[in-house]
C-alpha cells in the first residue's frame, strides 16, 4: 500500500510531504520493522516510490517505509533554514508511530539513503546510534561535501565548482553552512565514526557505489577509514552510474542485507 500526502511539522513550522509504504497485509500481529528511506537532492518525498520498485519490495515484506522531504537540507538543522535532521529524527517517528504499529527497538530501525540521502542516512545513523541499528547508504556524498565547502572556501565560487556542482548547491551551502562555509564535527561522517570506535552500540551499515560514479574514489576512502573503527560493515560495487537504474539495485539488496 502507497499513503502520499502532508503533515504538519511542529519543527519545520509548515506542512511536508511525506509517503509511506506499507506491506500488502498489515494484519499481522506485532509492531513492524521501520526503515526511513531519504531522498536525493533533486528529490521529494515521492521520488523513491516513482523511480524504483520499492513497493514491490514492501508488498511480502514485513517493514513498513517512510519517505520525508527534506528539500536540499543535507538532512541538517541548516543554518538560515529549517531542522530538517531535528525533523527526521526526533519528530518524524513520533508522528509515525501514531498512526502505525512500529517497533520502537534499534534492532527495527533502519535509515537508507542515495546521494544526499545516503549522507542523511549516514549522518542519522552515526549521530543516533542508539536510535537507528541499520544503515544503508547508496553513491553517498560521505566525502564530498567537506571537499566542495573547502574548494568555496579558498577559491569561490569559481566556473569548475559550478560546472561540478551546479549553481544551486552554492546557494544551498549559504543556507545550510552559512556565510563562512562553517565545517562542523556534527557534519563530519568520519569524525562521527570515530567518536564510536569504542561505543558499545553501533549502526551496521551496507554502503554502495557505482564503478563509474563520481563518488566512487571518495568511498574507497571512506570504506579504508571506517572499517578500522570497528563497525559492522559491507561495501559493495559493481558496474553503474550515479542514477536510478543503480540505487534501485542497491535498495534491493540493502533490503536483502538486513532482512527488511
């Protein structure tokens, strides 16, 4: 079953699009597991269920999905903007867990993503460990964002940034960062991860990317670091792009990975 429509967020102070994805049955005795699944950059609330087969996934499974819009936020409490990680991580799962049987358990909690969502699904599980047991995190902007706020900040906005990045997102980081292009810890995956090198709960996490994806060397970075802090992790790659035709895949076998 597809549920698309909007909610009212005491956070953002607005309504938001959000849509959920549930099993064909949902008679069945228990709560169920949850998996918030974020969108990209160019993306809504909608896009996961208009691009892939995600509700064929759910159909037989016994999970149910929440898609949230999140606009260009990086998933962040943006500087002259909305929370939006406030939003997806605190408020949101009240919200859902009125209206749905979901379990409140970490061990039923899983945070997936692409693109900007795979950070967002990154930065919610290392942030929240407590909150979130799985993450899966698809040709995933985990590097590069910290590349293309350094490059602004000793050139400026200069014709490769755009040309790479595109016009919008100068605009976004100002939002997001502010004027000075302020790099946080709280944004820093890598530094999240290592701050639980020694934690005894831990996000397992499934990452991908594509062999011919822009994002692929920073990954191969990101997989060196991350195992060596001790966590519970698989990477995966195999001919792609940075598209749909990919990320579709990835969700697929992320949702095999976990058992969603």
């Amino acid at each position: 079953m597809i549920l698309r429509g909007t909610v009212f967020s005491k956070t953002l102070e607005k309504d938001t699009g959000i849509t959920i994805v549930t099993p064909s049955d949902l008679k069945q005795d228990g709560p169920y597991r949850v998996a918030y699944l974020l969108h990209g950059l160019c993306g809504d609330s909608a896009t996961w269920v208009d691009n892939s087969m995600l509700p064929v996934y759910a159909r037989e499974g016994h999970t149910i999905y929440i898609l949230p819009d999140a606009v260009r936020s990086f998933y962040t409490d943006m500087r002259y903007g909305s929370r939006y990680f406030t939003y997806v991580t605190e408020e949101l799962p009240v919200l859902c867990k009125q209206v749905f049987q979901i379990s409140a358990r970490r061990e039923d909690t899983a945070v997936l993503g692409a693109s900007m969502g795979g950070y967002g699904a990154l930065k919610c599980a290392l942030s929240r460990p407590e909150q979130y047991g799985m993450c899966g995190a698809f040709s995933s902007a985990c590097l590069d964002i910290k590349e293309g706020l350094e490059e602004l900040r000793k050139n400026g906005k200069t014709k490769s940034f755009v040309d790479h990045y595109g016009e919008q997102l100068f605009h976004d980081f100002l939002s997001i960062f502010g004027e000075d292009l302020e790099w946080k810890p709280e944004y820093d995956l890598l530094e999240l991860a290592r701050g639980l090198q020694k934690a005894t709960v831990k996000p397992a996490i499934y990452m991908t990317c594509g062999s011919y994806d822009a994002f692929r060397s920073s990954h191969i970075q990101f997989q060196e670091q991350i195992e060596s802090f001790g966590f519970a992790f698989q990477y995966e790659e195999w001919q792609g792009g940075h598209d749909f035709f990919f990320f579709d895949r990835s969700l697929q076998r992320a949702i095999r990975h976990f058992n969603l």
